[in-house]
C-alpha cells in the first residue's frame, strides 16, 4: 500500500483517563478502587490505544486516601488484566531479541508494573479563576496550584502530586514507545 | 461564441474516444447534441462540435510539433553543422568525426518548437535534480512519514529512498507539453510523490513540520479533564527537557492546524476539542494535538456505551485517517466502515 506524503500521523497515541476521586463511586468506604464501568471503560479502550488512567483533583485528598486510591486502582487494573502498559516491556523484547524466552519478558512486565510505574499518577489543576496566562504564555507562580485557607497545593511539586512525573513520562521518556506500538 | 466555447470545453475530454472512433456517424452527433441542452440554437451545435474537434487536433498537433520539432532540431542540426563544426574547429582544434556526432544532441533546438519537458527526458544527468530528490528523502529519513517506495526507519535507508526515489522520477511517463502547468497539481499522480521535483510547496511545507504527537484526554463528567488540559498547555514548557518554541511560531502552527480542521466534515470533530502546540522536547520539534473529549455521561451502562461507541469510532477514525491511501476526508466510506 502506497501511503501518501502529506498525511501527518494522526491516530491517537495515547489517551489518559481521568479519574475523580470526588466521585461518589469512588467513596472511601467502598473497598474496591474503580467501578464496573471503569473497567469495561479501560477493557475496550486498552484495545485501541494505550490508556494511562490518571487521578485528578489530588488536591481533594488526604495523604491517606491518595495511597489508598492509588493502591486499590492499580489492584485493580492487575486484576481485570488490563495491558495498559504492557508496550513498555513489549518494546523492549522487542529491540533486543524477537523471541526470546517468554517466561523471562513476562517476569520483566511484572516488575515494571510492581513497583517502577505505580500508576496511576494523580494529578492537580490549578484553579484558573483570574488571570492564568502572562504574557510569554508561562504559568503565572502563583496560578500553578490552588490556594486553601490551610496551605497551597502545587502542582508543580513532586509531594503534592506526580504532575511533573506525569508530564515526563508521557511527554519525554515513553513518547517514542508510544508512538512506536501499532494501535491494533 | 467564446461563451459557448467555454461550456462546451470542460466536456470534450471524455467523449474525446468516441469522436476518433467515428467521428461521422450521425446518431452519436444527435445524442452528442442533447448533452449541451444548455445551448440550443443550431450554432451551438457547430460551436460543440467544433470544440470537440479541436481537443484531438490539438493533441495532433501538439504531438506532430513535438515528433517534427525533434526531427526537425535534428535536421536542423545536420543542416548547420558545418557552420559550427568550422567554428569549432576554429576555437578548439581538430575534431573527430564521433566528436561532432556526439554535439548535435546538444545544440539548442528551435527554441519556439514546443518540445517535452526536460525533466522527464533526462532526470539523472541533471544534478540540480539529484539534489533536489535526495535532500527531502534525507531530511524525513527519522520521521514517521517515510517514502512511499520504502517504508522503513533507520539511517540504512537513506540511499534507498533517496535512489527509490530517482529511479521514480525516470519511470514517469512523458506528459504532453500542454498540460505542463497542470501536471504539478495532477491529483491522479502516484509515483510522482516521490520526486521533490513535482512537489508543492505545501507539501514540502510540510515535510519540515514536527512529529506529531497525538493525546486524548477521557474520563467522566467533571473529572477534571478540560482543567487538566488547559494547565498542561500552559505548564508545559515549563519542564528542563521540553522547552517552549516561540509564541509566535505557535500561534502560527495553531491557526494552521484550526483552518485545515475546518475542512474537516463536521460529524468527524463533534464532541472533541482539539488543541495543538508546539515544542521542543530533547532538541525535536513535536506538534503536540490533545483532544479534548465530552465527558462520560451519567453512570449508566447503556449511555456509557453508546458514548464509548463513538469514542472507540473516533480513535479508529483517526488510525485510518493516517493510513488512508486517498485523501480520507473525501471517503466516508472508512468511517461507516469503522461504525459498522
């Protein structure tokens, strides 16, 4: 199939998912993370594209409460056996041998979803009530968060919430692998 | 006349065939004629007839030129021989007879002649050319958007495409001297893509454009997505590693990106908000799209699938708009494909 020049990439390489943790269906006593449309959410999409599920408003939570999200969802994406970052492994195989042992790249998978990529990653957006944006199109300092009456919440740091490690990740260190992986 | 000259003209090519067939049978003439209802006076009939005379004359003619101006430089190349060969051999000195032969092909034919272009009679002897192919097949060798002939990534390619791409250019079959202006804009042509030559200046255009890089942002109602987005298209830049292009530059790429989206059919944009800028991440220039989808609607399975439906017939869409052979926008017939 002859593919015309001028047609840039268009397809989607990713899609994150946003998760609120505000939602009721998420309510701290349930004792799961995601719900059943959640799944059948991530199961159908996981087919087409990459899905990184992300939690946002992190601002809303305590310490706790993050953790236990973020525990309880990546459980569950484990256990619904949704490959949503399986490229990572996948193109890794790939670049060094084709068929190599299996038993060996899916021990690597696993290891890579444990404990080096705990999604998903929670996320804060600032509040964008007055003026956002200067003139040189950077965010204002103080409009990279949301101020509350107890403290500020920002989202540029690292403890408040994983927008920089988010924004690394998808933007700079797994772009390649994103773009890299057929879609189907 | 010069009115019904110009509605009788863009109709003659096709029925052109049938007139050399038999152009003297009358019954064809007759059912010619209803074709140009438009005209209905018996001149028009003349002035059809005539226009439709004229599209294989010209043919003939352009043709004949072409094989007589040939012969003709040739001739006239023999004819005035001497004279140059005595100057030559005034300026350079003895010739031999080979030598001589082999200077007539380059003697400048009649100007006035209308004769082939010479960019399909020769196009490896001109080195301007060479460049010219060789330096955009270079150029894309690490994006996504390979040569057609060579679909393939890597540094090993480069001769490949770049000779793939000659080799091309020599393939393509002599145009008449009349549609000369037109052949660069031929939306029929497929090999010719792969000359930089006969290339637009749109497209080379976008040959330097950065590698794309697409996002869909989903969740449901009031999750935060359209927020999120709109702090990462400030924040952005902000990171050591991807680094801000110039505002200017931006707004630039963002209109260009808005006005090739209008043209777009609506259905194929509804409930998706597109953004576009450009960075720079690791010294690459990215085009940046995040799309911004509508919220899943209330938890409810049967209106989360509907509207998952049209999520996962977005993304298809998108996969085959990148993929398709002919321009997509003119083919519904990948998106009822996809929805079915």
């Amino acid at each position: 199939m002859q593919r015309s020049q001028k047609h840039l990439d268009t397809h989607i390489h990713c899609a994150l998912y946003m998760i609120d943790p505000t939602s009721a269906h998420y309510h701290y006593s349930l004792p799961y993370g995601l719900d059943a449309l959640d799944i059948h959410i991530l199961t159908r999409l996981s087919r087409i594209t990459t899905v990184i599920p992300v939690l946002s408003k992190a601002d809303t939570c305590t310490n706790a409460r993050l953790n236990t999200l973020k525990s309880l969802i990546s459980q569950n994406i484990r256990q619904h056996n949704l490959r949503l970052t399986s490229f990572l492994s996948e193109q890794d195989s790939y670049s060094e041998d084709d068929e190599m042992e299996q038993d060996e790249t899916s021990s690597q998978e696993d290891m890579d979803t444990g404990d080096d990529i705990a999604l998903p990653l929670s996320v804060l957006s600032p509040d964008y009530s007055g003026e956002f944006m200067t003139s040189d199109g950077k965010a204002n300092a103080d409009t990279t968060g949301r101020s509350y009456p107890w403290g500020f919440a920002d989202a540029l740091n690292p403890n408040h919430c994983d927008y920089v490690k988010l924004r690394e990740l998808v933007f700079v260190d797994w772009r390649r692998e994103l773009k890299g992986i057929p879609a189907f | 006349m010069s009115l019904q000259h110009q509605q009788g003209w863009p109709l003659s090519p096709p029925e052109r065939p049938q007139q050399q067939h038999r152009p003297q049978h009358h019954t064809h003439r007759l059912h010619h004629n209803d074709h140009h209802h438009r005209t209905n006076t018996t001149s028009s009939t003349s002035g059809g007839t005539t226009n439709n005379n004229r599209a294989p004359d010209l043919r003939h003619s352009s043709s004949g030129a072409s094989g007589s101006s040939n012969s003709g430089g040739i001739a006239g190349g023999g004819g005035t021989r001497p004279v140059s060969g005595s100057a030559l051999k005034g300026l350079f000195g003895r010739r031999s007879k080979s030598q001589q032969y082999q200077d007539v092909p380059h003697k400048p034919i009649d100007p006035q002649a209308p004769r082939l272009p010479k960019v399909y009679l020769s196009p490896p002897a001109s080195p301007e050319l060479l460049a010219q192919a060789t330096v955009p097949a270079g150029s894309m060798n690490g994006r996504s958007t390979s040569s057609p002939p060579s679909r393939h990534y890597g540094t090993s390619n480069y001769t490949a495409s770049s000779k793939a791409a000659s080799v091309a250019s020599t393939v393509v079959p002599p145009m008449p001297p009349l549609s000369d202006s037109t052949s660069q804009r031929n939306p029929n042509r497929h090999s010719v893509t792969s000359t930089a030559a006969s290339l637009s200046p749109r497209m080379r255009r976008r040959r330097r454009d950065p590698t794309p890089f697409n996002i869909l942002v989903i969740g449901f109602l009031g999750s935060g997505k359209t927020s999120f987005i709109r702090f990462l298209t400030a924040s952005l830049g902000d990171s050591k590693r991807i680094r801000n292009v110039s505002q200017l530059a931006n707004e630039e790429a963002a209109e260009g990106n808005v006005e090739e989206d209008l043209t777009l059919p609506p259905h194929k944009t509804n409930g998706f908000v597109k953004h576009y800028l450009e960075k720079e991440v690791d010294g690459e220039r990215v085009g940046l799209t995040i799309f911004d989808s509508e919220g899943f609607g209330p938890r409810e399975q049967n209106i989360v699938d509907l509207q998952l439906t049209l999520l996962i017939n977005f993304i298809t869409g998108k996969f085959e708009e990148t993929f398709a052979e002919v321009a997509p926008r003119t083919c519904p017939r990948c998106i009822l494909m996809t929805s079915a």
